[in-house]
C-alpha cells in the first residue's frame, strides 16, 4: 500500500476512537430534587421538581417572594453517598448569591451551568430579585458534556442553603446518581 492509503486508515482509525471515547457510557438520575422555606413569610411560592423526558434528567424551580430580596448568600455542600450509606463530604463552600448571578459566566464550569440555566430561565443576571414576580427555571437538563468521564458510580448529594444576611431563607436538595 501506498502512504495515502495509509494515511486514510489512520484519519479513520482515529476518528472511530475519537467518537467511542466521546460517547459516555452512563446516565444520570435524579433521585431526589426538593425544596422547602426555613423563612415561610418571604416566599408566596416555592417549589421544585424533577422529571426524566425522552432519556435526559431534567430539573425546575419555581418561586416568589412577599418582599424583594437585596442581596443573598448560598452555602453548598456537595457529598458522595457511599456503598455503606456514609457520607464523604467534598465541597463545602460559601457562595456570594449577587455576584455568582453577575461574574459566574466568567468561570467555565459554573458559568456553562450558569449560561443553560439562564437559557431555561427567568432569572435576573444580578440582585434584587423583586417581590410579586414569578421566577422559573424550567426544564434544566443535566448534560454529560460537563461531567468527568471517569465519575463513579455513587449516588450524589447536593444540598443548598440559601440566607439573607445571615438568616436561613430555604434549602434545597438534589440526590442523583451516574448509573453506568
């Protein structure tokens, strides 16, 4: 054989590959996605759910407050369930909620998060959130394309507090698992 031909086989070769290794071999599913007030007199509404459409898992929020809210805080803590039910915790960290809303596209992880869930939202790009209004996150898809290819086969725990000054406002939790 020549070298062209050689050459051929090996772009073929390589975008077989390629493609295989792009192809995620597991799934994610939502076990859990809830949300509830600590500060019921802020919110005329609150509510969160999951659902899984056509293969993907998708997440929405909804809720209203009785008073605009000026500026926010969220406290994450990320934690792996493992085998034996313990928890292994893996992030703990204090969030700024008006500047997340305002530089979060600035970092890649959390601003391609940030970017789709604005796509699928009404949310503001910054503080305040107004009272009387409705705000929705409708539909959020988790995609693959933002997750390590090597992740586990654990269930995850993710559980947010949000507060104003200091005061606990609401929480929210989301159990999910990569199922290969």
């Amino acid at each position: 054989m020549n070298n062209q031909t050689w050459l051929w086989q090996l772009v073929v070769i390589a975008l077989l590959a390629a493609s295989q290794a792009k192809q995620r071999p597991f799934t994610i599913q939502i076990k859990n996605f809830t949300c509830w007030p600590t500060e019921p007199s802020l919110f005329t509404d609150l509510s969160c759910s999951s659902s899984k459409k056509r293969g993907a898992a998708t997440m929405s929020a909804r809720f209203s407050l009785s008073q605009a809210l000026e500026q926010f805080s969220l406290m994450v803590d990320f934690d792996i369930i493992k085998k034996d039910n313990s928890k292994m915790n893996i992030q703990h960290t204090k969030i700024d909620g008006c500047q997340y809303l305002t530089s979060a596209c600035k970092h890649k992880f959390q601003g391609g998060i940030f970017e789709t869930v604005l796509k699928v939202s009404n949310l503001p790009r910054g503080c305040p959130f107004q009272a009387n209004k409705v705000y929705e996150v409708r539909n959020y898809t988790i995609t693959l394309e933002r997750i390590p290819m090597a992740l586990p086969s654990l269930t995850y725990h993710v559980k947010i507090k949000f507060f104003r000054l200091k005061q606990t406002i609401g929480d929210a939790l989301l159990v999910a698992s990569a199922m290969y």
